[in-house]
C-alpha cells in the first residue's frame, strides 16, 4: 500500500512579498538576482506605542523593492527558524541572512529626536569571504512626514546595491513605497503585519481586526484588502478571501497580487476551477512577467490539468525570477516522479528545496515516499522521522512510516500505528485514515500472537 502522499497547502502569502503597482517589462531578468533579507528595523528605542514603526519600514521596503526584478526577497516567514526576537542584533541577523543563502540583509534603526525621528538603515553585504555592514545616509522625519520619508527608503538601498534603475521604475518604487497616505492606516496595517508574523490562530484573528481596521482608516488601501483576504484564506474563509482579493482589483485593476490569490482558491475549489486558476495566474503574470509565484502557480495548475511539459516550463521560468524558491524545487520532484518517473531528477529536486529551506516538510515528507516506492526504506524513514524532529504532531509522517516498518520491523510499526491513531483520532480530517490505521495495526497484532 503506498503512503498518503504529500498535501499542497496554500498558506499566508508573506507581506514581504507584496506588490503594489505592475511593471510591463521584458519577461527575463536585465541584471542578476539579488537575494535579500529585509528584517525590521530596530525600535526598541522607542515609545512602546512608536514601535511598530520598525515593522511599518520592512514592509516599505519589500513592497517599493518588489517593483524591480533585481530584487529577490527572501520570504521573512523562514526567519522564524532562527528565532523571534523584539529586535534583531547584528549577530543574528548576520547568521540567519548566510543561512537562507541572502545576497544581502536589509535591517536598521530608529531613534527620536525631539519632534523628529531619526531612522538609521544599514545593510549586510553577505559574500563568500564574510559579511560586510555598510551604513546608509541617515533619514531624519520630522512630525507629519513618516510616510513620504519612509517611500524613499527603497531607492536608496537600490542606489548603494548598485541595482541600475531607470527613472520610470524608480517612479514606480517611490509609489508602491507610499500605499496610503493615512498614518494610521498604515500603523494598523504595520500592526496587523507583525500579527501575522506570529504564525499562529490567535495572530491570524488579531490581523484580521488590525487590517479591518486599516480599511476603515483608508478604504482605498488596495494592499490591506489584499493582506486581509489573505488571511481569511489562511483561516480556511474562502468566500471572505475571494471578496476581499476582488475588492482589491476593483480598487486597482493593474494589481497583480490579487490575481495571484484568486488562482490559488480556483486551484483548491471543490469544484476544480483549473481553467479559471490558468486564466488568473496568467493575467497576474501579464502585470508582472518577474512574478516569480505567479508562475509557480500557473505550474500547479498546468499540473492539475495533466499538461506536465507545461507545467514544468512554468516551474523553470520562476527559477530565472527566483533561483532560490524552495516551493518550485518542491513542485519539481513531485512532478518528476509521479507523471515523469524520473526519479534522480525527482530525488535532486526534493534535495535543492531541502537545502534551501530544512524546515520545508513537504519536501521531506516527498523524498520520503520516492525513497520509499523505490524499496530504499531506511533511507525513507530518515526522512519521515526528520520530518516529525520539525513537526512532531505531523500525522502524515507519522502514517507513513508506519507503513514503512510494516515492511522492515512489525513490531516498530505496531508502536508507530498506535501513536498515529492516539494523536489523529481527535481530528475530523484524519477518520477515514485512522480507520485503515486500525485495521493495520489489528492485522499486524494477529500476525505476531500467530
């Protein structure tokens, strides 16, 4: 009996990622990638009250440097990995940015001088021989000026990275870096963005109040109705997401993100609207050809069509706007193997989004069920088991390598059947798979008492 096999799960787009405006550039890259790291600025000292300015810069950053697609961000969610400090120091910052394989980490502080607040960037230059901190031009905002001080923040890191800029997208990044003119919406949106960065239930709920907000602050805010249809998503409200992600193209036409979103409900309906996914995924990419998600989206669902050349063609075109996207390495060895029987290629796809992200279970829990169809069965529990050191309530794991020791040691897989059923009888979503389990684990005690 094979294994379950590996879900896709569509989770909260980062808000590091956001795009504002589209661009109607040439579908290839003019210059390199440059794989950055933006973290919050540190505000600690600050007013307890002024602090979530240190969030409110990160998300300028990544929403004017998005515009341009020598700018590859880094998803901030995989910092979690390193730790969730009030504030990140140099030496962590530093330590996480060489970990995720960043070209660059964007970070900074802030301080207040009486009316005005003195905003300190700073970047690592991340190289082969070590990093290297290069200060910027200090930003001094006097009282009523933050947003417009803040909009220029990108096109000064663009300047000290080197990036060539044309006046056209610098036009674009200095308005995608100003999504609202009203402070407080943008301090209830900056508030509900570290809500997010929580990852949990209770934050996901305090975002969607937050951002609710935000929008009755400014209900022209497109990038709020976005994020809060984002996270009705992420909570499993798909109608509220849908209604929120169609706001948002109401309010602008020419914003790629929403598309983006729309693809992946139509991806995931009961109803399997694949020709409805292709057709939002594509007029996201016809706003912005370098939409790097855009194409891993259109890839899954070329995939779920059964038009696997396709799909891979759409997985290989996000690598060249983001080489170092571990989700399209994931796509590719599930691909691979299951429609192409590749299995090396499917094996050293699985094995580059390990590398690039270790805490990516999908990936482990993919490799696994290659290694274990192919008889390598010590090879797959390693894997099944390095995905429980992350994940220790995965059910998924848990069921296969029950599976698994069926095959090698019985006695292994009665103790393993029995911790499945004790953790997944409580979840609705796991009965139909606990009744096999117990039949299994019936099957096995037979055979041994025989």
């Amino acid at each position: 009996m094979r294994g379950r096999g590996w879900r896709w799960r569509l989770g909260v787009p980062v808000l590091g990622s956001l795009i504002v405006l589209s661009l109607s550039l040439d579908a290839a890259p003019s210059v390199k990638p440059r794989i950055v790291l933006i973290a919050p600025f540190d505000a600690s000292a600050l007013d307890r009250e002024e602090q979530w300015i240190g969030e409110a810069i990160a998300q300028v950053l990544s929403l004017g440097l998005a515009q341009h697609p020598a700018f590859v961000e880094i998803e901030r969610s995989r910092l979690r990995a390193y730790g969730q400090p009030e504030a990140w120091g140099e030496a962590a910052l530093s330590q996480a940015a060489r970990a995720v394989r960043a070209d660059a980490a964007l970070f900074g502080t802030m301080t207040r001088r009486s009316t005005e607040l003195v905003i300190q960037p700073r970047l690592f230059d991340v190289k082969a021989t070590g990093v290297e901190t290069v200060q910027l031009e200090p930003v001094v905002a006097p009282e009523g000026e933050l947003l417009v001080k803040l909009a220029g923040l990108p096109m000064a890191y663009a300047r000290t990275l080197k990036i060539p800029v044309t006046p056209a997208e610098t036009a674009r990044i200095e308005r995608a870096g100003l999504p609202t003119r009203s402070l407080r919406a943008f301090e209830l949106f900056a508030r509900g963005a570290l809500a997010l960065q929580r990852g949990t239930q209770d934050g996901n709920e305090t975002a969607v109040d937050l951002l609710a907000r935000a929008i009755e602050a400014d209900p022209n805010f497109v990038v709020a109705h976005y994020t809060l249809g984002a996270v009705h998503q992420a909570l499993g409200n798909r109608w509220k997401a849908a209604a929120q992600f169609r706001a948002s193209t109401q309010l602008d036409a020419a914003y790629p993100e929403p598309f983006k979103a729309l693809g992946d409900l139509f991806l995931a309906a009961p109803r399997r609207l694949f020709d409805q996914a292709v057709e939002a995924y594509n007029k996201a990419i016809e706003l912005r050809p370098f939409y790097a998600d855009a194409h891993v989206g259109l890839g899954d669902a070329r995939a779920a069509k059964g038009e696997t050349d396709a799909a891979i063609a759409a997985y290989q075109k996000a690598l060249v706007f983001n080489p170092v996207n571990p989700k399209v390495y994931l796509s590719l060895g599930k691909i691979y193997y299951s429609e192409k029987g590749l299995y090396y290629e499917s094996v050293n796809a699985y094995k580059k989004a390990i590398e690039l992200d270790a805490q990516l279970v999908e990936a482990r829990m993919g490799l696994g069920e290659v290694y274990e169809e192919k008889g390598l069965y010590k090879e797959a529990v390693d894997e099944y088991k390095r995905v429980i050191e992350v994940d220790n309530a995965h059910t998924g794991a848990l069921y296969n390598m029950a599976l698994v020791y069926e095959k090698i040691d019985p006695k292994e897989a009665i103790t393993h059947w029995e911790r499945y059923i004790q953790l997944a009888s409580p979840l609705q979503s796991e009965k139909d798979w606990v009744d096999v389990a117990r039949q299994h684990l019936r099957k096995l005690k037979g055979q041994i008492k025989e």
